[in-house]
C-alpha cells in the first residue's frame, strides 16, 4: 500500500508542478487498478475492525 501512496503521490506533485504534465493511458489505468485495490483494502480493514458486513 506504501508504494500505491507513493506513486500516487509522485504523480499528483508532478502534474502539480510541471507546465504540461500528461498522464499516458497506461499511467490512468494503473492509478485506476491501485485506487481500486486501495479503497477495497480500506473497506476491509473497516469490516475487519467494526466487525460489520456492507
């Protein structure tokens, strides 16, 4: 999940700061996958903790 953070981070400071940063489909589509899995693990870790069912 760090390196997801990580990357995800990396990018969003790049096209922050960079006149014309522009994400290729391949980028999009990762970051897609990864908020993905990220979000799911979040709702897991609530399950698991709350011990509740969605």
């Amino acid at each position: 999940m760090k390196e997801i953070l990580t990357k995800a981070f990396y990018i969003r400071v790049e096209s922050d700061y960079k006149d014309f940063y522009i994400a290729s489909k391949a980028e999009a589509e990762e970051q897609i996958i990864n908020a993905k899995y990220f979000m799911n693990q979040i709702i897991e870790l609530i399950k698991h903790k709350y011990n509740i069912e969605f």
